[in-house]
C-alpha cells in the first residue's frame, strides 16, 4: 500500500495548518475524503439531480438509477442484497430506527444484553425501552480491554431478547469476537446487532460471517460524506417491522384514515433520500475496494503496532486497550498519569496529577497533531476506567509512520509546554 | 490578553493552587462539573459578618479549569458578599489574561459557575 499516493487523492491533506503539514488523527470521529468521492457528488449534481422514485421523465429516472445502483453496491461491500440495506443518515440513526421498530416486539421483563464499552449511541436508544419495563444489561471487560466472555455467559439467559455489541471499540480500539458472540446470542433465542461503525470502515465484515441481524455504520467513517449510513437488517425481521418514520417514499396506498407501506427497504426511508449520499458513499466504497479491505486491516495493524511502541517509550503515558494489534482496530486511547513532579505543589504530588487530555490536545495541535480528547461518547466505560476523559489517535489508509513520529515528538513537548 | 494560553501565571496557579485543599465546617459546599471535558470542581466557603471569611476548593481538571479556580478563590477571599455577588464572567476572564476558545471558555468559568450556585442562597 502506498501511502504517499493514497495521500495526493485527499485534498484536505495538502492544507497546511500553521505551516506545518496538518497530522490528521481523528479518523475515527470522521475520515478525510478522497477527491473521487468528492467528484461523485459534483457529477451528481451537475449531470444527474432530479426526485428519486417519482419522475417519469429521464432525469428522474438516471437519478433513481444511480440511488438504487449505490445501494447495490454498498450491499455487496458487506456481503449483503441490496434489499435488506436501509439507507439512513448515521449509525445512531440506524441503531435508534431499530429501538423503534423492533423495539416494540419486547415487552415487560425483556432484557437486552450489551457491553460497557458502547459509544452513546448503542445506549441511549436502548435505554428508551426502559419506559415499558425493559431491562439493559451491560458485560464487563477484562483488565486488557477485551470483552470478558465469562460475564457475558453468565449475563445472557432466556429474557435477553436483543445482544448489540460494537464490532470494534472507538476508545479501547478492541475488536470483538462477533461471530462467536452472535452464535451464542442465536443460541439463546436473542437476534444480534453490530455496531459496525468502527468495523465496516476499516476491516473485511460479511454479513453472513459475522451472524449479524442487523448491523449499522456511517459513511462519513469511511470516506464517504456526512449524512448518509447504513442499516443492514435480515429480511424477514426487516419486513416484519413497522415503519420508523411516516410521509412520502415510505407507503404503498394512502387513503384519509389509513396506509399501507411500501416493500422493505422504501418503508424505512420516508421523505426525499439523501441522494448524494447515497452516491458518494458508493464511490468511497469503490474506492476502499481498490485498495482491498485486508489491506487496510494490515496498514492500520502495522500503525498500531508501532504506535503502541512509540508511546509505550514514554513512562508516564498509560494506554488502554489490548497490546495484541490483533486485537485491536486502528484506535489508541491514553493518558499522561501520576505525574509527581517536583514542581507541582505537594498536596497534588502526593495524589499524583493526570496531565488533562485537553490540554493534551492544545499543546500537539501546537504542532498541528490533531488527536481527540474527551469521554468520546463512551462515559460508561470511562467510569469503568475510573478516568474522567483520555486523549484518542486513530489511524486510516492516509496515515503513516511519520505521523506516528509527529505524535511521538509533540508528545514529549507536553510536559515541557507545562512545566511540569 | 495574551494567545499563550499556557503563561506562566497560567501555570503557576495550576501547580500550585492556591486555597487548594477541602475546608472542615464550611458555611457551603459546592460542586459542579463540566462532563464533557470531566472536569470537576468543589468549593468550601466560610461566610461570616457578610464576608467570604475563607474559601478552599478541590478538584481535577485541565489547567484552565484549575488555574482559573485558584485565581477567582484568591480574587474573592476576605471580600464582602455584595461585591462577590457584583463580579461577572468577564471579572475572572480579565483576571485570567488569556484568549480563550469557547472550548476552553467552558473550562475557565467551571468556577466561577460552582461559586455562583454556592451564593445564590445569600
Ligand atoms: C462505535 C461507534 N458507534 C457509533 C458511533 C456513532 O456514529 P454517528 O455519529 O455517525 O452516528 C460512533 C461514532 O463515533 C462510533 O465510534
């Protein structure tokens, strides 16, 4: 894989920020655009733009086309037909539309079974079933980071009536055992739903491999524009589903009192779609083809290798997650920790202060190192963590050693910029 | 008002806080945090004769947050309620000297926030 010819396609990454060549390390909140995708969303409107599924007149029709076509090929991205895939705006998106739609089918007892490692996302909607008595469960992890697979058994039983689980952590960078997970979600009556976000970007994921129900992802994680995502949904439980949303695109036959909807996938997609959406996540896909997902898997592994032994030369910072690179995605999250210098004042030696990750965060954006700093949507693992925030690096097909170098060498300021 | 946000008044309020410490007896105790950043902030005030007597805080936090706590407990010790009550946002902001993003202008008023709630009762 050539990095440095992968970087000439991305636009952004010519900029320079401060003077300084910008070292872009937050792919794992949103990814950088290739030129291509961006093309494809030009084209679109300047040649294609018209009403989807409503026109009789050409244009229309060249627009329905290239919507339906997009979808074709985002399924075959994941090993899936191109009807069981919804398009909808983000992964939060997809995940609430099940909460919804599926949701209802659980009743007063009911358990959902997830882990303590899920962003915000693959809570919060999860929590809404809680009003009607249904019950979430959280599985530990072990001291590693990994998913502990004991907790998760002795959890699950016959009321877990829903397993999600993120296929990769965006704090620990853990990647789970999904298809061993789904088999015992499968045998214990539950359906099983993966929070592909941090997955579909940067690894192979198959559908039918994973055993997954349903899974979500966002394309602006992989390249692809903000606005548009993906739920993928087994057929029948997608069509034994109610609607998410009501309006246009949605139904079969309107009458003053009542409706019926339209075949799964339209009867999740109410309203005009996201068309360039659709299309230019078609064109990060193709894209991502190009280069071959194992070949981004093994990049990112090699990133992450020698990331976690750049940073594991500086004492004071702690990493969280797996050592294993195979077990973990492109994602590292850390802390400086039990700083007792001989400057800072004696009560705070005593306890040892944490170096906060926005100040982290300030002084390598210094050398315009751009890391996350924050709860990274995932408070209930930063609890579990026992730490109020961490700084996150993550790496994608742009990144290379020489980024790695560029957080290594501002980090080794951050003491200094303290004096501290 | 000076764009290193990391001057050296910045920082030596930072590491060495002033007032740091909790209080035994406080007339209030007040806490407040900012969970986005997970920032958070107690403060101890001892109030008499319509004077803040005394005033301690802990915390954890960035050194925004924590220097600005210093600053604005050594701008309010030993004064009279009714001129604590009287300081605004732009009082401690001034006082801090920096330019601040609205990022960090949440980090810097964590403070001044928590003393406020502590003395609406007063
Ligand atoms: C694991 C995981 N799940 C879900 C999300 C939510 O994605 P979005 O904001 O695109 O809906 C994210 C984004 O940070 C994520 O990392």
């Amino acid at each position: 894989m050539d990095v440095n010819k992968i970087r000439e396609d991305f636009p952004i990454l010519k900029r320079k920020i401060n003077g300084k060549r910008a070292v872009y390390l937050d792919s794992t909140a949103t990814s950088q655009k290739p030129r291509a995708v961006i093309d494809a969303i030009v084209n679109y409107y300047e040649n294609f733009n018209a009403n989807v599924h409503r026109g009789i007149y050409r244009l229309s029709e060249e627009a329905t086309d290239l919507y339906e076509k997009s979808r074709e090929n985002i399924g075959r991205f994941i090993g899936a037909r191109s009807d069981s895939i919804v398009f909808v705006r983000n992964t939060t998106e997809a995940l609430n539309l099940i909460s919804y739609s599926y949701g209802r089918f659980l009743n007063e007892g009911d358990e959902i079974l997830t882990t303590i490692m899920e962003h915000h996302s693959n809570i919060v909607p999860w929590q809404f079933l809680g009003r009607k008595g249904v019950k979430l469960v959280f599985t530990d992890i072990n001291e590693d980071g990994t998913l502990n697979i004991d907790d998760f058994i002795n959890k699950i039983g016959k009321r877990t009536k829903i397993v999600t689980v993120t296929h990769v952590s965006n704090v620990l960078g853990t990647i789970n055992d999904v298809r061993e997970l789904s088999k015992i979600a499968h045998d214990h009556g539950a359906i099983f739903i993966v929070d592909g976000a941090q997955s579909v970007p940067h690894m192979p994921v198959d559908v039918e491999k994973i055993g997954a129900d349903f899974l979500a992802f966002s394309g602006h994680k992989m390249l692809g524009p903000m606005g548009i995502g993906v739920l993928y949904g087994k057929r029948d439980l997608l069509e034994s589903m109610d609607p998410f949303m009501g309006g246009g695109e949605m139904i079969s036959e309107v009458h003053t009192y009542g409706s019926t909807w339209a075949d799964v996938p339209l009867k999740f997609e109410a309203g005009t779609p996201n068309v360039e959406g659709a299309v230019g996540l078609s064109a990060a896909v193709d894209y991502l083809r190009s280069i071959g997902m194992e070949e981004v898997r093994n990049h990112e592994k090699g990133l992450v290798s020698y990331s976690l032994e750049r940073l594991g030369e500086i004492n004071e910072i702690n990493i969280y997650g797996p050592r294993d690179p195979e077990k973990r995605g492109g994602v590292i999250s850390f802390n400086f920790r039990n700083i007792r210098s001989e400057r800072i004042s004696e009560h705070l030696r005593k306890e040892g202060i944490m170096i906060h990750p926005h100040d982290v965060a300030t002084i390598l954006d210094m050398d315009s190192v751009m890391v996350r700093s924050g709860h990274h949507c995932a408070q209930p693992l930063m609890e579990r963590l026992n730490i109020p925030a961490s700084s996150r690096a993550s790496f994608y097909i742009y990144n290379d050693r020489d980024d790695v170098d560029s957080l290594f060498d501002a980090l080794k300021k951050v003491r200094g910029v303290l004096k501290i | 008002m000076s764009n290193d946000i990391y001057m050296e008044f910045i920082l030596e309020n930072y590491r060495n806080p002033k007032n740091y410490g909790v209080m035994d007896n406080p007339t209030v105790k007040k806490s407040g945090a900012n969970p986005l950043c997970g920032d958070d902030i107690t403060i101890y005030l001892k109030i008499e004769n319509g004077k803040i007597q005394d005033i301690r805080f802990t915390g954890k936090g960035c050194a925004i947050s924590q220097a600005s706590a210093s600053i604005l407990t050594e701008m309010v010790k030993g004064k009279d309620l009714e001129y604590v009550k009287s300081l605004g946002e732009n009082d401690l902001l001034s006082a801090l000297g920096i330019e601040l993003s609205p990022a960090r202008l949440k980090c810097a008023l964590l403070s001044y926030k928590v003393l406020k709630d502590a003395l609406s009762g007063f």
